[in-house]
C-alpha cells in the first residue's frame, strides 16, 4: 500500500490540507476556511482528511505535519498566534489525535517550509542552509546539520526579528528596527511609501492610495522601469544582505532560500541582495552562501507541512 | 588502565598541553613556546606529550583535542590565523597523526570552550547554549541540540563579527561596526579613549597613557568608582545586550556563558549586559536564556580542547 503523510497549513483566513507520497506528489487536497473555534476546525480538519482518503486508492497514513503561525514543535501547541482567533495556548497535535492517531508534528510555516525544500525542493541533499520566507513578515527557518534549529523551546529561527536598523520602523512585535520592518511585502510598501516622501520624482505609485499600494504594484511599477519603484527593491535588498551577512557569521550555511510572494520579484529582489551580501559578509565567507529561489513551485504550504513527517521518520 | 585525553592549546605565543582524564582532573600538564616552524611545532608537542606520559601512571590514550585560531574541525586544518607564524593552509592534524596516531580533533579556541563547558563546566547536561570568549577579539562557541554548530564550511560561530553599529569602528577584519570592536578587551580600551575624548570630567584612566591602557586598568578604576571607568562597561555591556538579543533570535539557547579575562569584569559586564539584553530581546525569548560565567576556573584552554575528545567519542 502506497505511504503518504498529509500535510496541513492552518493560515489566519484558510487551511489547506494535501496528502502528498514521498515523492512531494499531492495525490489530493483540499481548502477549507479556518475555524474562530479549534474544537470545530480540529473536527473539519479530520472530516476533510477523511473525505480525501476516500477519493483515492486505499494509502498508509504513516503520520500529519502541521505548519502554523507559532506552532511549537516541542510542546506541540500554538501559543498566542496573533493572526489566529485561538486564545490562549491550544494543544493542537493533542486535540488532533483525539481524531486520528497517528505520529502528529507541529512547527511554524518557516520551518514547515525549510523541511519542505530539504526533502521536495532544492535543498535536497544539503545539510545546513536558511529559508526565508518573505510575506506580511519575514519568517525564517534554520537547518544545521540536517536538522531544523528549534532552540531550547522550539521559538529559535526570528530573523526577522533581528535588528536591521537602530532605533528604525516601529515593528508588530513592539520593538523598532527589526528586518521584517523593511524586508517583506509589507516592509517594501513602508520603503516605497519612504522614497516617495523623500523626493519629487514622477512615479507612477503616487497615483496609488496609500492603503491601496502594496508589493506587487511596486514589482510591477519596477519591472516597467519606474524608478522609485526600482529603488525600493535596491533599499530591500541592501538590508537584507546585511542581515544575511550576520546570519551567515552564525551558521555558515551553505545556501539561503527566498520563499514567498516578495521572492517572486526574481532579479529585482535577488541582484542587490546578492550585492549588498557581498559587499558585507566577513571575507572566509565570501562567495560561499549562494542566495536561490525555492525549488517548491505549487501547494509549498502544503508540501512542507507534509515534509515534516518524512524528514522525522528519515531521523529516526 | 585509565582513560586520558590530551588537550592541546596553541596560541600565538605559547602552547598549553594537559593530560585530562573524565572528570576535567588534569593529570599532568606543561606549556611551551610556541614554534615559527609548524613542523618543529608538532614535533615539540609530540615531545612534551611523551614526557607528560612518563611523569604519570599508565594511562591509555583515547584521543587528542587541539585549540588553535582558526583551527577547522573539517579538514583538519589551521589557514590563515593572523597571529601564528604558520603560512598558508597547515594540516595540523594529519602532522600530529605522524607522531601519535589517535583520534585527533581540531577546531578554535572558542568552539573548544563552548565544548570544555558542556563536558567540564557550567553547561552540563545542557543541549542548547552559546560561550561567548572575550579576549583580544571576541570568539563564540554555538552548542545546538548537543553539537557544536560547525556550519557547511567549518566556520560558523563568528559573532564576533556581527555588525553592532552601522559604519562603526574599523575591524581588524578589514569591515566597520563588528561587535568585538566593541565588546573585547581591544574594545574596552578603545570606548575608554572615546569616552575620555567625549567629556572633560576627571577620570584616573587620564593619567595612562593611551598605549599603555589596558581592559584590567579599566575594571580597576571602575571598581574604585571611576564615572568614565563605569560608562565604559555601561557602554559595552548595552552593545553585547543587544548583541546577544539577536543572537537569541537565531538559536534560542538556554543560557549565553561569558569566557575569558573581561568576564572577570563581573557585574561590572554582566549587570549593564542583562539589562540590555532584557530591553532588547523578543518578548517570546524574555526571561529565557541566562547570562552566566564559565564554570570552567583554571586550565580553561587545555579544558577545552581535551573536552572536544569526550564530546566526539560520546557523539559515537
């Protein structure tokens, strides 16, 4: 009988749910909307496993992986995810197995996405590389000799929370300056916001409400030659190379990974961030970490949650 | 027959060798210049290590730990350390296996504290931790899930170069800003000129001249009460604080030990540090990780570089 894991990626607004071979092949899947309950979204989740399995040949279900907004892989439970409804700390891989009892594994959408690009994407076969995932924030997740970094309570990998500026952009998290403030699809709309107050310039994202502009019209802006728009990415990726430079001095990793909507902006995004990474690594270091797309193209949301139980199982 | 390590601590000018048995016990020890001939080098050790064995009972040899700048636990090799004579890329352990043909280990200075203090010191039983070193330059051992962080390369663990202030002090590294220009001895005494370049009020550090001005002058004046002596470990210990903030970001460990001749500052470094660090940190991480001292009193390098023995032989 075919082995398959499903994979889960509980998002504030949605949750998709694949069973996926260890070959990364999505054999089905589905999305549904996230629960403002996690009892209901517990036995939503379990009812849209069970009705996936069903439209397919009979499988092994050899284990679930779950990617969430602070979900801990040690405690297994979500702590004070602010774009989840779930008060409190919820026991999400206890209440999971109520309904199917299978090896259960929690972690953040980071490192869900790192696990992913390890066993389906382009880090196969590498043992210490960084994924950044570049949304509203900029989540990271960490591989040091093949393992994902948790820390001593299942919280390390905040890169984006890392101090790029001193005493820069008011940040969620209550503190200033951190690299999600600047790099991220909400940090490029604060940059471009900046510049246009900077300079008279023509460009054509002054014609776009403030509430209105966000990180793909500046993509687009760019990619048409705009050149506010165009130095908003240099801005972004001159941080982001430093912050990459630090980080690199930590765990020398052998690649870093871009994931996520802003990595799409390709050589806009990537070419100044290679540059500005250059310009500041410590010398032992240079040339060695390459800066590379994802290899996970479709459902990576999926894919990696999936991954988790695969690479858990490859350790043991 | 008892089991001994031999660990071997090459500096710039001497060399440290100790028999150390599992319990941290050094059961004999000698120290020797160390040579500008890499070749007369490992001869001498060899030499001193054969005497050492003779001086005590019968021991068997499980293996040799070595501590040296940039000693790569990888290749073996040391390559381009800036204070030992040794040109280009040295095979020092491959030498070392021509005269004593154990398991042998190579890596630096500070890698080999951070393995000293799990095995020997404070960090027992400990999985997650950081030991910072402070000395000329400051050095860092990264322990994660029990192993040193090593990297792809060999050579992750530089926090020492980890941008601390944008355009700051010129490094010996040849970039601006890395934080042991500001946190290590070296940076003690440069704040100290800086602070005393800054204001005209009375300090005792004015009637040293500026060559002569060392980190221990520094901590003495503090301690009788001097208001520049005490600024400049305010000073230092708000940088390394926000330094270890984000290092906590990174690895999320356990604790953080402070190693080496300016750790012996005491609450002068670690009170302005823990506050810093407390200002600083992401709220998931507050309260979390400690700033110690090293467990690790006498025979820390030697210590050190026999634990990296103990430490691999456990890992298999």
């Amino acid at each position: 009988m075919k082995r398959i894991s499903v994979g889960i990626d509980i998002g504030g607004t949605n949750t998709a749910l694949g069973l996926v071979d260890v070959d990364g092949n999505v054999l089905a899947q589905d999305s549904v909307k996230t629960c403002a309950d996690v009892n209901d979204e517990v036995k939503t989740i379990a009812d849209t496993i069970s009705k996936l399995l069903q439209s397919i040949e009979p499988v092994e279900v050899v284990g679930i992986g779950i990617g969430a907004p602070n979900g801990n892989y040690y405690s297994g439970c979500i702590e004070g995810a602010a774009n989840l409804h779930w008060k409190g700390k919820v026991e999400l891989v206890k209440l999971m197995r109520q309904y199917i009892d299978v090896p259960t594994f929690l972690t953040n959408d980071a490192n869900a996405a790192a696990i992913g690009e390890m066993v389906y994407g382009a880090a196969k076969g590498m043992k210490d590389f960084i994924v950044i995932t570049l949304g509203t924030g900029l989540g990271s997740g960490i591989v040091v000799n093949g393992r994902l970094l948790y820390g001593h309570d299942g919280f390390a990998g905040e890169l984006g929370h890392v101090n790029a500026i001193r005493n820069g952009r008011i940040c969620g998290c209550g503190r200033r300056g951190c690299v999600e403030t600047y790099v991220s699809a909400t940090g490029v709309v604060r940059t471009a916001t900046e510049l246009l107050s900077e300079s008279m310039e023509p460009s054509e994202l002054r014609s776009i409400p403030n509430s209105e502009l966000t990180s793909l019209a500046v993509t687009q802006a760019a990619n048409r030659g705009d050149s506010i728009a165009k130095q908003v990415f240099e801005r972004t990726g001159e941080i982001l190379g430093r912050a990459l430079a630090d980080a690199i001095a930590f765990s020398s990793p052998q690649a870093i990974f871009l994931f996520g909507g802003l990595a799409g902006a390709g050589d806009l995004l990537f070419e100044p961030t290679r540059r500005s990474l250059d310009e500041n690594v410590l010398s032992i270091f240079k040339g060695k970490a390459k800066i590379l797309p994802s290899g996970l193209k479709s459902n990576a949301a999926i894919l990696g949650a999936s991954a988790l139980v695969w690479g858990e199982l490859n350790q043991n």
